[in-house]
C-alpha cells in the first residue's frame, strides 16, 4: 500500500441510477434484482510487483486498509473491498476501487470515491449507457466447441457412477463447458446487460482477473452473506428443466422434488454447509425440508441457513 493517507468521501445518487452505468471492463460489478455494486479504478490494494492475497487473510488485510482511511464527512459510509479469489488456493485479488456505487437498500444509492492525500478524487465522466450493441449474426456450429467431447464426458461420468457404487465416493460434480469461438472482442458490459436481463433473480457478477481478462457470469447461489452477527446461505444441488407450458413445468418441479437421487445429493451439500458454518456460529438453523428455487430456466432443490 502507498504511504500516502487514504481519503473518502460519500455522495447520494438517484434511487433509479443503474449501477451498470458506473461499470467499465477492468472494474467490480455484483448486483441482483437492481441491489448491489460496481467499482472501477484502484485507491488502494495490499501488496506490490502484482502480489496477491490469500483468502484466509481477506478479512484482516480488508480491516488494515479500512484503517488508514480519513473519512471527509464523519459518520460516512466506508468504500467497499472488492475481490476475486479462486476455489482451488492460490491467491487472489483485493482492493479499494477509486469510484463505487453501492445500493444494499432499496431507494438508497451512494457513490463512494476514495483517493490518495494530494491527488484529488478522480474525475470521471459517465457517458449515457442504454444497454444496446451493434447485431451480430448467430454463432454457426463450427463456432461451439464442448470440452470435454460428449464421448469423454460419458466416459467421466461411468468411471463416476463405478466408483459411487462401489463406496469409494458419495458425490461427485462433473463440469462440462462450451468454447465459443467468437471472432469478434466480446464486451463485459453488453454480457452483464443481456444475463441481467434474462433472469433478474440471479447474481450477476464481473470480475478482473491476473491475467488480464475479465470474469463474467450469472448464478442464483450466493455462497455466503454476512450482516452485522448474522450470517445466510442458500446452498442448491439437485436441479431439473423448466417448461413453457405450467402442466409440464409442474410436474419436472414434483419430479425433482420426488428424485431419491436429487436428494441424496442435495443431502451431501446440505451436511457439508451445516459442518462448515457450525464452527463459526453460535445457532444455526435451516429447514429439514428443501424447498424448490426457480430460475428462468432451471428448477433447484435449496435449503437456507441462517
């Protein structure tokens, strides 16, 4: 971190303000249902020569660099830490953005700057944004790659079911991608704009990453939430199809929730989260049932903690 004493400032905003506007490639976006946040620039980040930081030391660097903040209006909301941190170890990235639009309640928007003593809040200029791009023609097929191939992935997936029945493993969660030849520059913001507005109830989320790209998508699962001395989490495992017709839509929801193997496997998830949040917590609690989530396009088995 510089030397120089860190400085913010804290401004309302409009309660319709679209906190994708504030948004450009290189920055932090996490919103869901118009609640959320989007930062772009660096006031301040831990570590030099690009050095990043381990996950399991987050919380305490995040609360040094808190520490040497001087607030202009005192009783002002702080900046907000944004990061990035890969589940397999390894480090990942944390920082204070220049500029940040936060709206955590409905009707409330701030715009929170932060800067280095001498240099001022930085300037910057929003250009009207309404969410269009120029068309483009449809991918053709030679454009789509599956990785794994459709043979090794069954493949996976009998040496899977094997080792299952033979009591080796309870659970395993085998990912597949497509690989998108585009041939164009894909823009991080059109993406966000278009997975907003599919499925609101979603998170969506961009993230920079180490190596220069950026990391964008859309999930209805949020990991872990944390207000003052309670904690959320919405864990789902165990899904199935939506339909257009109710008659059909219904009864893959029934299917799901009747499928002994869907519930077995939401059961394993369900134990893992209760043994992990048990050592942080004085009283946990959750449904003996799940319930049913559902997206624009998947049915998910959920059941909240608290």
């Amino acid at each position: 971190m510089s030397g120089e004493p860190l400085r913010s400032r804290s401004v309302g905003l409009g309660p319709a303000f679209d906190l994708l506007a504030n948004y450009e490639p290189g920055g932090f976006f996490f919103e869901r249902r118009g609640l959320g946040l989007s930062g772009m620039g660096v006031a301040s980040a831990p570590g030099a020569g690009g050095a990043g930081v381990a996950l399991g030391d987050a919380a305490a660097v995040a609360a040094k660099m808190f520490r040497e903040i001087t607030f202009e209006t005192p009783g002002a909301p702080p900046p907000v830490a944004m990061g990035a941190f890969p589940f397999a170890g390894g480090s990942g990235s944390l920082v204070i953005p220049s500029r940040s639009v936060v709206r955590t309640t409905p009707g409330e928007t701030l715009q929170v700057d932060a800067w280095r003593e001498g240099s001022g809040p930085a300037a910057r200029h929003r250009e009207r944004w309404v969410g269009r791009a120029v068309p483009h023609e449809a991918f053709a097929e030679m454009q789509l790659r599956p990785d794994p191939e459709p043979d090794a992935y069954a493949t996976a997936v009998a040496e899977a079911t094997r080792r299952i029945r033979g009591g080796e493993l309870r659970k395993i969660v085998l990912a597949r991608s497509l690989i998108v030849d585009a041939e164009r520059e894909l823009d991080p913001k059109q993406l966000l704009w278009r997975l907003r507005a599919v499925d609101p109830d979603c998170f969506a989320f961009a993230v920079p990453t180490a190596a220069g790209r950026t990391l964008v998508g859309a999930t209805p699962e949020l990991l872990v939430a944390k207000r003052g001395r309670e904690v959320t989490a919405v864990p789902l495992a165990g899904s199935s199809p939506r339909f257009g017709d109710p008659k059909e839509d219904r009864a893959s929801a029934d299917r799901l929730f009747a499928s002994a193997k869907e519930r077995e496997e939401h059961a394993v998830v369900v134990e893992a989260v209760s043994q992990t949040l048990s050592l942080f917590c004085e009283d946990l609690r959750h449904p003996r049932e799940p319930e049913l989530l559902g997206t624009a396009n998947v049915w998910h088995l959920s059941t909240p903690f608290r």
